[in-house]
C-alpha cells in the first residue's frame, strides 16, 4: 500500500490507459475518456483510483454498458477515491470526465505568459501526486503503465502537442496520437501544448521550443547527445528511443521534469554559455535512476533523486573536467548545508516518513545531495570500477520496476557489500539512510577554483575595490560561491560597489540573479528592487522563489511587500510553487 493513493493494486491494478481529450483553451479544461485494461487479482474486489477535482459523468465497460461508481471523501492531500464495481469478467473500463480550470497539474498560460505572446500554452506537471487531477488512475510510482493518448486542439489557435512517449503521429489537422510501450509510473504522464518548433541535435535528440526561443536553446545544450553517448558509457544503453528537450515557458516550477523521451526544462538555464546544462546532465541521468528504476512510494524518493545527482555529477565531470563536477558538487553540498540547519531531524533521513504529509515536504536538498553523497561514500570505498559495475547491474536487474528502500539495501548488502566485509566494516548504511544529517565520513571535496575564488573575496572584504579583482576566467559555479557566505559586514554599500563592477542586477544567468536578489534583500540593496520585482512577477520556478519570499518576510517591512508581489504574480505560477508560497507569504 502506498499511503499517497487510494488505490489498491494488490487487488485490482491498472496495466495501461488510453487517453482521447480534447483541449478547450477558452475553459482551461481537458475533456473526454481515460479507458483503462486491469488485471483482477481479486475478482470480487473494486477497482479504486485516485481522483482529485475531476467532473466524471460516466463510467461504462463495453463503450455503453454504465458500471456502479463512487466517488468518496475528499482528502487534503489526496484527493478523492473514485470505486467502481466491475461486472464478472471485465478487464477494461471507460470513464468519461472533464478537468477542473484549477486542477493543480494544469497550468493554462495566457498569450502574455509566453515568448511569442500571440498564442497560449497549457502543461502539466504531474509529480508527486498530481496526475490525479487530470487523468482517473492508480497515482502511485509503485504503479507502471503503459499509455496512449488522442490529443484534439482547435486548429484555428496553431498550438501543437507534445508528449512524454517515444511515439507520436499526426492523424489530421489538430488531432495527434501518442503512445508509450514502456511502463512507466503515472507522475511521468505530460502533456504540453504551444507554438512549438524543433531544432535536431541528433538522429534521436531535438530541442523543442517556441520559436523565438528555439534556436537559441539549441545551441545552449548542443552537448545533449554527447551527454547520452557519456551515460551509456558508464551505466548501460539509454532504454527510451528518443530524448528530447522542451524549454517551457518561465512559469514551470521546476528546473526541469525527467518525463521520459521529452524533458520538461525551464527556460532559465538558457544563460548564454552553457553554464547551467547540468540540469540536463541530470534530468537525462533520470532515464536510469527515477524512470528505469522508480522509487516504489515517495518516501523511498531519494532512490531517485541521489542516484541522479550521483550520474549527475559523473556525466559533468566526464565532458567538463573533474573541477567543475567538484564545484558544483560543493554549491549542492552548501545548499544542504543550510537546509539542514533549520529542518527538523527526522526530514534530515533519506528514508523520510511522510504519514500524514504531502510527498512534496519531503522533495529537499536531503534526498538529492545526501543521497547522492552517500554513493559517493560507495565509490570511495569500494573503487569507482566496482561501484560503476555494481550500478549498471543494478540498472539491468530492477529495469521498468518501482522498488524500495528495503530492496535496494538488500540488493546493496547481496551484490556489493558482501563480497567485501572488511571494506562493508568501514560504512555505517543505516546512518546514512536512516539517520538525520551528514554522518562524519562524508567524503571530503575540494576546489582549486574556489581557493582562488575565496581568496578574492577576502581581498575584496579587507578593502580592495571590486573593480581590482582578477575575475576574468570565472565560471558561474564560481560566482556562486563568490556570493554565498558574505559576512554581515557586506552593507548596501558593498553591494553597489559589486554591482559597479560586475552587473550583477542585470545578470542574465539566473542562478547568479536569484542569489544576487536574495542577498540584496538581506543587505538594503535597493537599487535592485526593480529587478526582484519584474523577476518575481515572471519566473515560476520554485527553487528561486522560496528562498526570494523567504529573505523578503524576514526583513522589516518586507512581508507586505512580498504580499502585494504575490497576490499580483500568484496566478502566473503553478500549484507546486504556490503551496509553498502561500505558507511562506500567507494568504
């Protein structure tokens, strides 16, 4: 049993949906029939799916014969069960519904929210557990589907649709047809639609992005294909056909989404250099640790997130150098640095207990950087050969299931741990997985860039005007760590000398912007309200917004200005972000 679902595969579970949906942009709704084929593991048990604002109208077998049905009490977090009773001898019911214009996996953009700003877009986003408000499922990662999809659009819009399946065909004008043969989990399911053009980078990978964004995307993660070739190298064959790349509209609330053969990305990892694309090195990562091997519930998430942090950080280091894999290794281990010092202890364990909880509470720094700095410990232990090997077996042996923690630490202590106890000896797992922070052989990382970087900032802080400094090579993970641990002597008027120098208001990296902007709201900076305000009222993702939020309600006068920016930019951004928000600015 999942507690994040109503459902009950043990009984009655989903083994595939077809999907025929219209897309109404006029009433931000999504209307038509999720036919879903069961296998009945107890012919006399209900089949039980997770709902959440769904209008159902009518539930058949056969395409006319109406099945019993229910809907029950709505849960906070979870929605509301829809039960249905099969009659004798059914594998396959249809049930027809519509979408909310508010169900939280769909976000239906105005023309004015795009880069073209003549046409709307619509994604969704359906992790954790938000397929639910679009689509009647078991919305469980323990639950793997295979799907196909009929998406109708009004012709007269010029909107295009994209799935996350390794096939898609035009059956006629605005009518297009999808289908996914490997089972996946139902948060993977995405949908978008918009002006959308594509760029080749290679014979399996495109870029797919508004026009007036898409050549330029495609020149920032010209490496993508590279980066696929890198992980087959290290960990096994890319298993999904195609890999594409969508750059959605600013609002996403994520960096990217791993959806497989289509990632989701936002738009702010187009800097202009490159710099960001290890946001791609780690949604692409996803197609072996997250889609090919899935965490069975969300609290077992860090099997997918540490995992790919690990590939990550391999991928980066294979195509950019060991430096740069080091640095940005240490600004993840910074940033779960100052999580941890304020989070409670037991959301400090990579295997979390959620009860009660929305999975996203859980979705922190811990099971990205401590899960992956835990296989980090592995490597140096047990040899980077042997680890490797052990991951790519690891891949091969769980390949399309969902798994837990339980499982993988019995594959660990089976396939790895056991074959050298001397070695296994030196390694407390339980700590690690179970135990709140960092236990103390973490594996110590350092920079040579940094030391340059760190001394520079002490130059400047004794008094050295910024202009003087020797930046010339700096990279953005450099940058980064340049702004981070400024000490409270660094007054506004540091900060105009910085921003003399180096633009910092201006910045078009927004990794640097956002740290800039959060540190010119601790320090009095004024000159860059301007520049907060237009990026707060423009960028959906929440990485920079909770922080930004945050920094504003902890100064004097700050929260009614972060109020009067949020009720004005609340409707540009997706329910992922706003749940966060509404309970750091208050609503």
């Amino acid at each position: 049993m999942d507690i994040h679902s109503h459902a009950r595969p043990a009984e009655v579970a989903v083994q595939s949906v077809s999907l025929d949906l219209t897309a109404d942009f006029q009433k931000h709704e999504l209307s038509g029939a999720a036919t879903l084929r069961v296998k009945r593991r107890d012919p006399a048990a209900p089949l039980r799916l997770d709902t959440d604002g769904l209008h159902i109208s009518a539930v058949t077998v056969d395409g006319t014969t109406e099945c019993e049905w229910s809907i029950g009490k709505r849960d906070a977090n979870l929605g509301a069960p829809l039960t249905i009773r099969l009659p004798d001898g059914a594998h396959e019911v249809t049930v027809r519904y519509r979408t909310d214009p508010s169900a939280d996996a769909v976000q239906w953009l105005d023309p004015a929210q795009t880069d073209g700003g003549s046409k709307p877009f619509l994604f969704t986003q359906g992790q954790a557990i938000l397929t639910r408000t679009w689509i009647p499922l078991q919305d469980s990662p323990g639950v793997r589907i295979t799907y196909d999809a009929t998406i109708r659009v009004d012709t007269a819009l010029g909107v295009v649709p994209v799935m996350s399946a390794n096939e898609r065909e035009r059956v006629e004008a605005g009518v297009y047809r999808f289908s996914m043969d490997k089972p996946v989990p139902p948060y993977l399911i995405a949908l978008a639609i918009g002006d959308l053009d594509r760029r080749e980078i290679s014979p399996r990978c495109a870029i797919w992005a508004e026009p007036g964004v898409v050549e330029r995307a495609a020149a920032e993660l010209a490496d993508t294909e590279t980066m696929i070739a890198t992980c087959e190298s290290l960990y096994g064959p890319y298993r999904w056909g195609r890999y594409d790349v969508l750059i959605l509209p600013p609002a996403f609330p994520f960096g990217g989404m791993e959806n497989p053969c289509l990632t989701f990305a936002t738009p702010t990892i187009l800097a202009g250099d490159r710099s960001l694309v290890a946001l791609i090195a780690h949604e692409l990562a996803h197609s072996w640790s997250g889609n090919l091997v899935t965490n069975a519930t969300w609290r077992d998430f860090w099997l997918n997130e540490g995992f790919t942090v690990y590939l990550e950080q391999r991928i980066v280091e294979a195509i950019y150098g060991p430096e740069r894999a080091r640095m940005e290794t240490l600004i993840g281990l910074q940033q779960l640095a100052k999580e941890l010092r304020s989070m409670p202890k037991d959301d400090q364990k990579l295997h979390i207990d959620l009860r009660g909880r929305n999975p996203d509470d859980g979705m922190t720094s811990v099971p990205y950087d401590k899960g992956a700095a835990f296989l980090r410990r592995l490597e140096e232990l047990f040899g980077r050969g042997r680890f490797d090997a052990f991951l790519t077996r690891y891949f091969d042996a769980h390949a399309f299931r969902s798994i837990t923690t339980e499982e993988f630490l019995d594959y660990l202590e089976t396939e790895l741990l056991a074959g050298a106890p001397d070695l296994a000896r030196q390694i407390d797992v339980e700590a690690w997985v179970r135990g709140p922070g960092i236990p103390a052989d973490n594996p110590e990382i350092e920079s040579a860039a940094f030391e340059v970087v760190e001394a520079a900032r002490a130059e400047w802080i004794g008094g050295a005007a910024a202009s003087s400094l020797d930046t010339r090579d700096w990279v953005t993970t450099q940058w980064l760590h340049f702004l981070r641990a400024m000490p409270e002597s660094v007054d506004a008027a540091k900060m105009a000398d910085l921003d003399d120098a180096f633009g910092f208001t201006q910045s078009g990296n927004s990794e640097i912007l956002a740290l800039w902007l959060e540190l010119a709201i601790a320090r009095g900076y004024r000159a860059a309200d301007a520049r907060l305000d237009q990026f707060l009222m423009t960028v959906g993702r929440r990485k920079f917004l909770k922080p930004l939020y945050e920094a504003l309600v902890g100064v004097e006068g700050g929260r009614e200005r972060a109020r009067d920016i949020y009720e004005r930019a609340r409707p540009r951004y997706h329910a992922v972000s706003r749940r966060t928000l509404d309970e750091i600015v208050g609503t």
